[in-house]
C-alpha cells in the first residue's frame, strides 16, 4: 500500500505547530524523539564516585555539630548524581543517602512507601529496628526496611556510626504513591526478641504453622560474616564467573527471589588481579567495595573512564553504559540495583561483551 501525499509547506506546518503549543495541552509527537532506538536519551544519571573516607565522612561528622537526627528526622547526606541538576537521586531510577547517628541519638520511627535497605559502613553500637524488632549492625551488613513497615534508629556504642542508605524512591515517584507517616513516639514498641525473625526464616527452614505473605523477605538483617563466608568457600571451590567473579544474591528465602519487591542486592569476591569481561545491562546500579582496591572501566568503547575504587566508597553504573572491574587486591563488593523491578516488568536485558 502506497503513503498518501500531503502539499503541506514547512510555515503551514510551523504555523500548525505554534497553534497547537498555545493549547499547552497538546503535542504533535513527530516533531519529539519520544521513543529512540537506545535508552541514552533517557539516561541522564553519569558514572560518579563518591568518596566516603576523604570527603563525606568528615561533612557529616559537621552535619552532627548542626543538627540532631531527630530536628532533621534523618541526619543524611543526599548522593545527588551530576546528571540530574541538583535533583537527589543517584541513578534514574534509584536513590541513596549517607547516614550518621552518633551515641544515644535517635533516629525517630517512621514508615513510608519507598522501600529502604542499609549497608553499614563503619561503628559499633547502633541499632535499627523493623517491624518491632531490634538489631545491631555491624561493618558489611545488608539490612531492609519494606516498604510500610515501621523503622527507627538508635546508638548505644560509643563513636559515630555511619551507613548507606538504598531507597527506590523515584520508583514509587513515577507512580506518584507516595506516603509517609510518623509514629507518634520516637521509639515504635518492642514486640519480639532480637535474633526472633532470623530464627524463624534465616536457619534454612520456616516455621511450620502460619505462613508469610507479605511481598518482602520475612529476614531483615543479612549478616556479612555469613554472606562474606560463602562467597570464600565459592572463590577456593575455584567458581568465578568472567563478569562477575564470585556473586551471590540476597534473598527472600520464602520465594528465592530478592529480598524486596523493588530492590536488588548481591555481594561479590574478585579474587587479587581479577578482571571482568566488559557488560552491558539496562539495570541501575550502586557499588560499594567492603574490601579491597581496584577500579572500574565505564564507559562506551573509545570514551571509557577509569575510576580507581577502595573500601567504602559509592559508585554508580548508570543504565546501558558498558563497565568492567578490576581488583588489585582480593575485593568485596557490595551492589544493589533496579533488576527486580526491571525483571517483573519485562524491561530488563544484558549484553555480554562489548556489543
Ligand atoms: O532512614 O528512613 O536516606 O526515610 C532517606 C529517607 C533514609 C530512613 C534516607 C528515609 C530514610
């Protein structure tokens, strides 16, 4: 079938065009690259690193001489990515924070729509509490805070205490669900023991009455020794993956997918001299090396940037953009990213090499 032909000229056109913008309501999409064939268009976030030891440990410690967790409701530092003109958000679709509580602060308790994970950076002492129950956090640990579930936070060490907080708050933005609720004391009760969810989901058995139906893993706190360990007896079993090297998942041992609906997060081993081969994914997503010194290759072939990476430090890997990492010493790196959200809505792809 052959196209019909129009006698239209360009000024009838443009004159078209400015008629339909005084509507304000109206575009014409052709004159719009609304759907172009690769996501860079879309993609505004840049590969950036932040530098916890040399630059935001010491802003926070000042931020704790201003203000008390409790006037700011969060004492956070926002990772604003340079690509987004001021807006704190550290990938498109992912936002993360630096947090500090110093001894007998507190965090006051809330709950909100965004899911949240923590990624303890240093201390000892300090404690978070989910859905009632308490529990201490150490250097490595992965925690979540599921969406609508209240959570505060306190100190009982001595020595501030710092951690990186992962919020899929542009996620639940696009949508416009968002919602936020203060409990009206600082502190939500106690109404189970510390270790209680641990022992009734993280021994790789459940409880045998009742069961678990919320969409989040029933376990909250993630231990890095455990996780730490198995990725060791995986690394001397000789099983590297050439882009990833050693990777484990955190799970929802309920289902065996991620521990939240919305967030991923994985712990990797690169043992020393390890290079990954170069890969591309639509997937979002925030390192943190726990251990080790290496760097990572970003960038599209001919452009790639080298950015060197010790413990830590933040870095994000925006949509699409090829990267490799390289550890220079035994490295251990925690991630976490948009997959899930990506996988359950049938976006998320991979290119292995530099396709
Ligand atoms: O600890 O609940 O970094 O609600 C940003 C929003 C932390 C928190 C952030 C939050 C929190």
């Amino acid at each position: 079938m052959s196209d019909t032909t129009v006698q239209a000229n360009q000024a009838e056109r443009e004159a078209y065009y400015a008629r339909v913008g005084k509507t304000e309501h109206l575009s014409p999409l052709w004159t719009t690259t609304l759907v172009p064939p690769l996501p860079h268009l879309y993609v505004k976030a840049q590969p950036h690193l932040w530098d916890f030891d040399n630059e935001m440990r010491a802003l926070l410690l000042e931020a704790g001489g201003l203000i008390t967790p409790k006037e700011a409701n969060r004492r956070v530092l926002n990772l604003v990515n340079p690509g987004f003109n001021g807006q704190p958000k550290i990938l498109e679709s992912l936002y993360a924070g630096l947090q500090m509580i110093l001894p007998g602060e507190c965090a006051p308790a809330h709950k909100h729509t965004p899911s949240a994970l923590r990624f303890i950076m240093e201390g000892k002492g300090a404690w978070t509490a989910v859905s009632g129950e308490r529990s201490f956090m150490e250097p490595g640990d992965f925690i979540i805070t599921p969406s609508m579930t209240w959570h505060d936070h306190g100190h009982d060490g001595d020595g501030p205490f710092f951690w990186m907080d992962g919020l899929d708050i542009p996620i639940v933005g696009c949508f416009g669900a968002m919602f936020f609720e203060a409990y009206p004391q600082d502190r939500a009760p106690q109404t189970r023991e510390p270790g209680d969810s641990n022992a009734r989901y993280g021994a790789n058995m459940r409880p045998v009455t009742g069961s678990w139906d919320k969409p989040e893993s029933p376990i909250f706190h993630y231990p890095y020794s455990r996780s730490r360990e198995a990725l060791e007896t995986l690394r001397k079993n000789g099983e590297l993956d050439p882009y990833d090297g050693v990777k484990l998942e955190y799970i929802d041992p309920t289902r065996g997918g991620a521990a939240m609906p919305t967030i991923s997060a994985f712990l990797q081993l690169l043992p020393k001299g390890f290079r990954t081969e170069t890969y591309r994914t639509t997937e979002n997503i925030v390192f943190s090396p726990v251990e080790g010194i290496g760097k990572i290759v970003v960038g599209e072939p001919g452009a790639e940037k080298e950015i060197a990476f010790k413990p830590r430090d933040i870095f994000a890997v925006p949509c699409w953009v090829p990267f490799r990492l390289e550890a220079d010493s035994e490295a251990c790196l925690f991630s976490y990213s948009d997959r899930v959200s990506q996988q359950k809505l049938g976006l998320w792809r991979d290119v292995r090499g530099n396709a």
